[in-house]
C-alpha cells in the first residue's frame, strides 16, 4: 500500500475523532478576525504577535470550560444561566451576543463576496448573497452529522494562511523577540487594536456554539448521557474535550500568527489602504507574489463558509433555549420550527447589511471590537455557573483551569476598559 493510501485514512481517522473543539477553533479564523489580524499586522507590524502566545491558553481554557459544561448538564449555556440569574441578565447576555453574531455575520459575507470577485470577477453583492442562501440551506436541510463532517474538512482550508508565510522573507530573529517580549503602546489605537485582537480570538458566539454541540453530541451517540447521569464517563470525555479544544484554539492562534506575520512583513509601513477582506488579499499580490494572493483569496472563501453556520448556530440555540424551544441541527424544520427561524433571520439579517453601503472594513473590524466588549458578562456568568454545585455538581472545576478561566475573564474586562478609558481621554 503506497504512502498517499495509508496517509488519507489517517487524516480521516484523525478528523473523526475531533469535533466541537476543532470546528470552533477554526472558525475562529473568519473573514472578520483575518482583517483584524491583517490590520494589526500592517498597522504595528512584528509589535502584537505576543498577543497570539498570551491568548491561546487563555482562549483554550474559557473553551473547554463551557465545553465542561455542555457535557456535564446536557444543556447549553442558556439554559443553566436562566437557572442562577434573573431574566433581564440573560436577555442581555443573549442580546449582545447575538447583535455582535448579526454584525459580524453580513461582515463576513460580504468580504466572501468581495473575495470571490478577485478570482471569478462579477458582483460582489450576489456573490454574497448565494454564500448566505447556500449556507442556510445547508444548515436547515442537511443533518447534523453529515453537515459537521462537511466543516471538519472546512478546516483544512485554514493551513493556506501558514503556507504564506513561506512566500515573504521573515526576520525571524525580530519575530522571536517581538512575540516573547510583549511591546505596549499607551495610546487609543493600540487599545482599540488590542480589543478587536482579543474580540475576534475570544469571542462570544464560541462559547454558545461549543456548548451546544457537546450537547448535540451527547444527544446523537447512543449510550452517552449527561455527566451529572453517568459520572462514569467524565475521565474519558474530559480528556477528549481538553485534546479536542487546545488542538482547535492551538490551529486558530497558529494561524492568526501567520496572518499577522505575513501582513507584517508585506505591509508594514506602506501606504497601502485596506478597506476590505478582499484589499489584504489584493495587497499582498505585488508584494508576496500571487500565491499568496491566491492563498489568502481562497481563504477568506472557505473560512466564511465554516464561520456563517457557527454564527447563526450559536444564535440559533441561545434563544430557543430561553424559550425552550427544540434545538438540534439533526431535526428536521418542522420540529423545530423556532430554532431554524432565528437562523433563517439572523443569516437574512446579515445578508441584509450587504444593501446598505456599509463600509467593509469599518464593519468588520467594529464586529470585532464588539465582540470584546460583550465577552466579559458571557465570560464572567460561565465561569460562575461552572463552580456552582446546582449547575454541574461534583464536577468542579481543576484549579488551573479555573485560574485560567479567570485570568481570562479579567483580561478581556482591563483590556476593554482601558480602551474605554483611552478612547474618553482622546475626546478631550
């Protein structure tokens, strides 16, 4: 048996054995968060690539602890947050999370769009709004099973960002210092950068979105149940839930190294204008060559593709579970009426903003920045339920992943306070 033979059978056992974390961590990487990078590669060069390294235990451990979750209760994040906090609490944690989904949504659409003009030509409007119909379409008529395998292949598309890295000529040695020494700059640009770097890595809408599909998971395979029900089990998922999620976080942070980098080392200083997905992609053609313009075009492509269904999903479940609607991927329309309309709309929704002249880039880099702002409360309210024994019992958390989980959560609120406090002193 040839080499080739034996190596697809491993990558598709490898796939098969990874799940939630793996589709989260990628989707990380979506049209929103490779311009954030972008920006911040072309603004500070080699100065925010400490972020990357700090972030990823730090986005490791939030994920896995509402991974914990999902599988100790069998239910979402909603649903135990309804059970500790009052109803205005979790509306406006659910409310935030999905405005930020709905924004960042028809951000993502339209830079797929915008991309996909560069390599077939065309409109960019319509381009964005079949991405959207054939995403929804997906998503309400495939089921979840097959529907997921399709975005664990999707994930593959993610190592084009690493390839490009090998198109530019890096000075390794600054790139070592600069991403072991963090550089601060006390100022409302770096703040407002530092906010949508850690917005678009730490983002509400995975928390959901992981949550929900540990509880699709325990749903679909037959003789697993909820940890509170079969503590039996709890070694073994654990353990796969920690490989799954800090392989996932691991290829997300990875990958947003290598966008950073590369933007560095191509538009550092020049007076090039990013305005769109699309302009980082066309940017680096004179500059990195057009395999990497081809890389990052057919980039933005394929991550949008994984990204939509995790934003509208995450949606999606959050507020059928406030209601206590039916929410699973693997029903059919007419089961869970609800849940499929707030997918419906909020993919309509997004598609929507393509009609409205909105400025790309401006749109996904304040989808960005609002997603770190609205991460706190969510942050904050997981990390309380995870200690609560009425929540998930005997399984509390191990102490280092609680410290991190908490690290994490105070990170994320000093950074967006300081950006509030920069961005007040800069007005007067």
């Amino acid at each position: 048996m040839s080499t080739g033979t034996q190596a697809k059978p491993m990558v598709k056992t490898l796939l098969g054995t990874l799940g939630p974390g793996l589709i989260t961590g990628a989707a990380d990487d979506d049209p929103s968060g490779i311009v954030t990078y972008a920006q911040v590669g072309a603004q500070f060069g080699f100065a925010m690539l400490w972020t990357m390294l700090f972030s990823f235990p730090l986005m490791a451990a939030i994920q896995e602890i509402c991974a914990r979750l999902g599988r100790i209760t069998g239910s979402g994040i909603t649903v135990s947050l309804r059970k500790r906090y009052s109803g205005a609490f979790v509306y406006g944690v659910v409310a935030l999370m999905c405005a930020a989904n709905i924004f960042n949504l028809g951000a993502d659409l339209a830079a797929m769009g915008a991309s996909t003009t560069l390599v077939l030509h065309g409109s960019a409007v319509i381009y964005s709004v079949l991405f959207g119909v054939v995403s929804l379409w997906l998503q309400v008529f495939v089921p979840y099973r097959r529907y997921v395998s399709y975005l664990r292949w999707l994930t593959l598309v993610l190592f084009a960002y690493v390839a490009a890295v090998f198109t530019v000529h890096v000075p390794w040695s600054k790139v070592l210092r600069a991403t072991l020494l963090p550089s601060i700059s006390w100022n409302t640009e770096y703040w407002m950068a530092l906010v949508a770097v850690l917005g678009t890595t730490i983002s509400p809408y995975l928390f959901f979105w992981q949550t929900a599909q540990e509880v699709e998971e325990v749903r679909l395979n037959q003789g697993q149940q909820p940890l509170k029900n079969k503590p039996r089990q709890a070694w073994a998922q654990f353990r796969r839930i920690s490989m799954d999620t800090r392989l996932g976080m691991a290829l997300s942070n990875l990958v947003a190294f290598a966008i950073i980098l590369t933007t560095a080392v191509a538009l550092h200083d020049s007076s090039t204008s990013l305005r769109s997905a699309a302009d980082v992609a066309a940017a680096l053609k004179p500059v990195a060559g057009r395999f990497a313009f081809a890389l990052f075009a057919l980039g933005i492509i394929g991550t949008g593709l994984l990204a939509i269904p995790v934003l509208a999903g995450s949606a999606g479940y959050a507020i059928a579970e406030i209601f206590q609607w039916r929410a699973s991927l693997e029903s059919k329309p007419r089961d869970a009426f609800g849940f499929y309309a707030v997918i419906s709309a909020a993919t309509i929704l997004g598609i929507g903003f393509n009609f409205m002249g909105l400025d790309p880039v401006r749109a996904l880099y304040w989808s960005a920045i609002l997603n770190g702002l609205a991460a706190f409360p969510a942050m904050y309210a997981v990390m309380k339920l995870s200690s609560d024994a009425a929540i998930v019992g005997t399984f509390r958390l191990p102490r280092g992943l609680c410290w991190l989980g908490w690290i994490a959560t105070c990170t994320m609120l000093t950074a967006s306070t300081a950006f509030l406090i920069s961005s007040l002193a800069a007005r007067h």
